[in-house]
C-alpha cells in the first residue's frame, strides 16, 4: 500500500467510493455538489470540493477536459477494488440456475457455454481458455501394426486417458521394429508431457544423426509423428463471446481502441499472454489497465480465476470490459464461474 493510501481518512475515502460508485453507475463526471448530496455527510461544498482536490492531487481522480466533475483514475479503481468495494456472493437459486446450464453441456461444449455465460451475466466480453491438456504426462506409449504401412499409435497418460492415433508409413514395417521403437521411446518420453517430448525427441533426433543409426531414426519419426498429432489436438486457444457488449461503453467508444481491442482478439498472443500468467493464482485476479502489461488494454479492466481437474488448474476464464465495471457483480460472476466448470470438468 503507497504512503498516499495510507494518509487518506476514512471520509476522503468514503467520498471517493461514493464518487467511483457514481461514476460506474451512471458514466458521468461527478461534481462536488452531486458528490455531497449522495455522500450522506454533513459537509459543505467547499470542504467536498477541498478533499476532491486531495484525491485529485494523490491521483485517485482526475477531471476530463469536457467536464468539471471527476472520474476515477487506474489507481482510483486500485484503491476500490482491494479496499473499498463490497462483494456479495451470488445468490444460491442464481448458482444453481448456472450449474444446470453448465451440467446440460456436453464436455466439448462447456468452454463455450461458460464463455457465453460471463458475457451474458456481466453484459462484458466471457473468455474461457481451452484446457490446456499438454500437462497430462506420458505413462506408456506403444505401437499396434494394423497393415504393411498402417500403424496405431496408442498413448496413454498419467491420468489413464489413452489416445489412439493411426499413422501411415511411407515404407513396410514389421511388428518386431515397433516393438523396438516403443522399448525405445518409452525410456525417453515416460514422465514428460506432449510439449516437452516433442523438445526431448528434437533433441535426440540431432544426436541419433550423427551416429546413424537407423532403427533409432525410425523410432523418433514413429514419436514424432505420434506426439505432434496428439499435441495438435490440443487446442492452445481460448473461447470469447459478447466482443460487441464493449461497443455500447463509452470509455471503449473510440473506433481506434475498438479496432485496436478487436484485433487483439483475433491475433490472441496478447490474451493468452495475460491468461497463461494467471494459470498459477489462487482465485480471482483483477488487471485494471496497464496492470495487465499490454498497451492494449490500457482502457480496460480484465477479471480472472483459473479453472481445475483433480485440483490442477489447467485453464482460466475471465471477463474483459471498460475499468468502468461494476466489480461487485462481475468478481463473484467470475468466481463462481470458474468453481462451476471445474465441477462439471471433473464429473
């Protein structure tokens, strides 16, 4: 906490909840006279006027040029959130009315549902991470001849999924050389997940080069071929719905940061940037402008919580919007959200 934080009092502080709660409320500048008359304190204008200029001067507010009234800044929003926002959670039948959404999906749909779930509940953008199953590690991998070229790739993983994958050879291979390639394979890939194998098998491709040696080769474009399809399976994406909610905010109304936000959504490096650091907090994260590190989203404000399968997280979801939000509603939307499809994940 800065030392600016520390020296305001309770009513600087009272004043500037009832002011960025105004502003979330209504989009609009806040005057000294409208600030007074819902502050529910006894004090005159000129002494509202006074701590304005206080919180102005430590930089929790600032006045726009159109405008005499004032809107919070990013360390405004800091402040309310960690220390002056009341969040209540959900209520029962409303939990209750989201898990049967979510239990009525199919496993391949919950990602999608839950997305399109934050954005209709917050009337912000919903952005669900697909599960990011590469931290799955390899138990076994072993090879089935089904024809002269056809060979099933048959995988499976420390958490006793098994993935099968055929693969066609470009020569004839007997059962005795798939046997070797997964004796082989098995001594180099137990233990490692599908994107550090593929690192593993990299690497001992340029050594195995240099001794020629042409059953080993085999066996890592057996490997090769067997994890980079499984891994691409995998999706590295994110899901997102309600993009257009933003258009109707007028903090995000500048065609410029649309387009600008747009596009971050389709080039996706910069999201799931943001959503990969967030995979190892503990519950509900809030980036309110530049905190998030992409210029981006300097207008907004980005809420999110990771979700779980056997207390692992393996994805985060979230609601991205204008720092004008009303955190109250959207924070235990979040939250709840995230709890919801970890259940149904794990079911």
């Amino acid at each position: 906490m800065s030392k600016d934080t520390c020296d305001l009092n309770e009513r600087a502080k009272h004043l500037l909840k009832v002011l960025i709660e105004g502003y979330i409320s209504d989009g609009q500048p806040i005057g000294s006279t409208l600030l007074a008359k819902r502050s529910g304190l006894d004090l005159s204008p000129a002494t509202i006027r006074n701590v304005m200029a206080s919180l102005e001067d430590a930089g929790y507010i600032h006045a726009p040029h159109t405008s005499a009234g004032r809107v919070p800044t990013s360390q405004g929003y800091r402040l309310f959130v960690d220390s002056l926002l009341n969040v209540t959670p959900l209520a029962e039948q409303e939990c209750q009315t989201l898990q049967i959404q979510l239990d009525n999906r199919s496993s391949a749909n919950l990602i999608q549902s839950a997305s399109t779930m934050l954005s209709g509940l917050t009337q912000l953008t919903g952005i669900v991470m697909a599960p990011q199953m590469e931290a799955r590690a390899i138990r076994k991998i072993e090879f089935l001849k089904l024809s002269d070229s056809q060979v099933l790739v048959v995988l499976v993983m420390s958490n006793n999924d098994i993935e099968n994958r055929m693969i066609t050879m470009d020569r004839e291979i007997t059962s005795s050389e798939l046997q070797q390639s997964s004796n082989y394979l098995n001594e180099i890939l137990v233990g490692k997940d599908l994107a550090q194998a593929r690192v593993a098998l990299l690497n001992e491709m340029k050594q195995v080069r240099a001794d020629m040696n042409a059953m080993m080769l085999s066996a890592i474009d057996l490997g090769e071929q067997a994890v980079s399809g499984m891994a691409d399976n995998v999706e590295d994406d994110y899901v997102v719905a309600g993009q257009t909610n933003l258009m109707d905010y007028d903090d995000l109304s500048d065609v410029t940061k649309l387009r600008q936000l747009f596009n971050a959504f389709n080039e996706k490096r910069d999201i799931l940037n943001l959503l990969d650091r967030c995979m190892t907090a503990d519950g509900v994260q809030i980036f309110i402008g530049r905190e998030s590190g992409h210029e981006v989203f300097g207008d907004c404000s980005v809420v999110t919580a990771p979700y779980q399968i056997d207390d692992t997280h393996i994805g985060v979801l979230g609601v991205i919007g204008p720092k004008r939000m009303h955190y109250d509603r959207v924070i235990p939307v979040v939250d709840i959200t995230a709890k919801l499809l970890s259940a149904a994940l794990n079911k």
